[in-house]
C-alpha cells in the first residue's frame, strides 16, 4: 500500500493524498507593519499574507521581494524569520499535489515608491488586494488561511 | 541556459545550470552544551551540524526529531526558530544539483538511546560522524557546503 498525507483542496475539505504524487514548493511570506497596521491580501475567502512560491533557483530573500512586489505594490527587504509551517495541499488549476514548507518572515519598506500591482490569473478571480489592517483589529477579520496568521504575526512583533 | 553561482561540498565555487536544480528543505539543530556544539562531519568534506531533508510527506519538526534519533541517537526537544539559509550545492555523493533552503532551531537533548542510530548509505560513503566541538574551536574548522554563515547563526543562538 502506498503511504498517504491528509491535506486539503482550495475549499479546505481533506483530502488523503499519494506521498509519492507530492511536489515540494517552499514559499514565502512577509510580515509588514507600519504605523500600528500590519499589511494584508484580501482574498474573497479572507485575509492572507502576501507572499508566494520561491522559484527555482531563486533566493528567499529575492522570492518575497518579487512576490510582495508584485501583490502590494511595495518594495521590500526581507529580514528575520518569524515562524516555518507545513501544508499539504491540492492546488486549484493544475489539481496537482503539494507540500508547501511555508516561511514566514519579517520585512520592511524601502522605497516611499508603490509599483503597479500585477496578480497571477488564480489571484484576480478572488478579487485579491492589498490592505492595511490595523493591529486592534486582526482577531476580528476573517482569516483565509490553515496557518494560525494573527498569533504570527504577534510574534513578529 | 540561466546559470547561478553555487558551490561544492568543499566549498569551491560553481557554475549551476537552474534547470538541473531541484527543491531540498532541509533542518538542523544547534545543540549546545558544556561550551561544545555538537557537530557532523562529512569525512574530508568537513563539519556541518546534524540534521537533514525532508521527506515527501513529513513534517519539518518531524523530520529534526528523526534525524537526530537516526544520526546521534540522542531524543531532542525543539525549541526556537533560529535562522533559515539558502545555497545552490552539488551533492557529493550523486551527479545531483540542489537548491536547498536549511532551516535552523535551537534544540535540547532529553534521552540518549545509542541503539537508535541507523545511518544510511549516502552517510556511510561520507563517513559521517558526530564530535562535540568547543566553541571557541568552531571558527577555525572546514565547514562542508557552507558559504560561512553557519558560525553566526551560531553567535546569534547563544546571545538568545
């Protein structure tokens, strides 16, 4: 018998899934804050973190840079990890399995300049944006994430 | 072809196609005691701590607990998060190239069970063992397929 994972599909039911159908895609996220808010991504099934896949051959501090950049418009530099979580999950379009080392890391603006933000097709078809969320009011958004984000980012703190 | 700069498990620079890389997670522990640290060493590669990638499958605390029991035989408590490095290297052992991200906790020791070490073949070949080394020794030693960062997280970890 072949060995199996519980994960999860995109509308968080478990799913039992093959180990050896598993594609590793560490990622990484950033934690921004600034002026008492902390800097989200509105997703229509909640809040998220911005962030995303490291490519291959891509350094992390190059990866969450290029991802924040893209989702927020900010430019960053990254500096201490905060947290480093495991999932398991099947990822809407290609249905392919993964497991995702997410990485959790502290960052800081650089530059009073915000770019365009340029989002992945997955990524408009949930109304995705960027917004300031004040630190009082994390426990009462609603979280689009396995990952426990408000006791992250309080421990970022 | 997108080339990156890597290195070998002797620490010699390299030029990396990215297409032969491939994702390797990995976690490590900083196990301090007596003023020691304990270490691995590659055979003639040098000194790297213990710990190792993680399978497909497991999870990251999972793998550091495993690790230690299959390479020191000692039973550890994982505690604080300390630092995460990525280098692109080429494995010693096979015509493999990987883009590793090592994951770095500080750990205690609770139980030593000597009967528990179970090596596998890569680390036979290298001839892995484990030594205590004092801390004031660890600047002056090879480090294998590090790019010299590993003394600082170690600096960082006992000012925490």
């Amino acid at each position: 018998m072949n060995k199996t994972v519980t994960g999860e599909d995109k509308d968080g039911n478990k799913i039992e899934m093959d180990v050896a159908s598993l594609n590793l895609r560490p990622s990484v996220y950033g934690i921004i804050v600034k002026d008492n808010k902390v800097l989200m991504f509105k997703q229509d099934f909640g809040y998220t973190l911005p962030g995303g896949g490291v490519e291959i051959g891509e350094k992390l501090k190059d990866a969450i840079s290029r991802e924040i950049k893209e989702e927020t418009g900010y430019q960053v530099k990254m500096k201490n990890i905060v947290e480093v979580t495991d999932s398991f999950f099947k990822l809407p379009g290609s249905g392919k399995n993964c497991q995702t080392i997410r990485m959790f890391f502290l960052c800081e603006i650089i530059s009073e300049e915000i770019s365009e933000i340029h989002l992945e097709p997955t990524e408009t078809i949930f109304n995705s944006k960027p917004e300031w969320i004040e630190l009082s009011e994390l426990e009462n958004i609603k979280i689009g994430d396995n990952a426990d984000l408000v006791s992250i980012i309080k421990k970022a703190m | 072809m997108k080339t990156i700069e890597g290195l070998t498990m002797s620490g010699e620079k390299i030029i990396i196609n990215v297409d032969d890389l491939h994702f390797r997670p990995s976690i490590y522990a900083i196990i301090i005691k007596d003023n020691q640290l304990l270490m691995t060493k590659f055979g003639e590669y040098g000194y790297f701590l213990p710990g190792g990638g993680i399978d497909l499958g497991e999870n990251h605390i999972d793998t550091l607990i495993r690790e230690l029991k299959e390479e020191t035989g000692y039973t550890v408590e994982v505690g604080d998060l300390l630092d995460i490095q990525t280098a692109f290297v080429k494995s010693p052992v096979k015509e493999k190239y990987s883009h590793t991200i090592k994951i770095f906790y500080k750990c205690e020791i609770i139980s030593e069970n000597p009967q528990d070490i179970k090596l596998t073949e890569s680390e036979n070949i290298l001839n892995f063992t484990q030594e205590w080394i004092d801390l004031s020794e660890i600047k002056n030693l090879k480090m294998a397929g590090d790019d010299g960062k590993l003394l600082e997280i170690v600096k960082n970890c006992i000012k925490k």
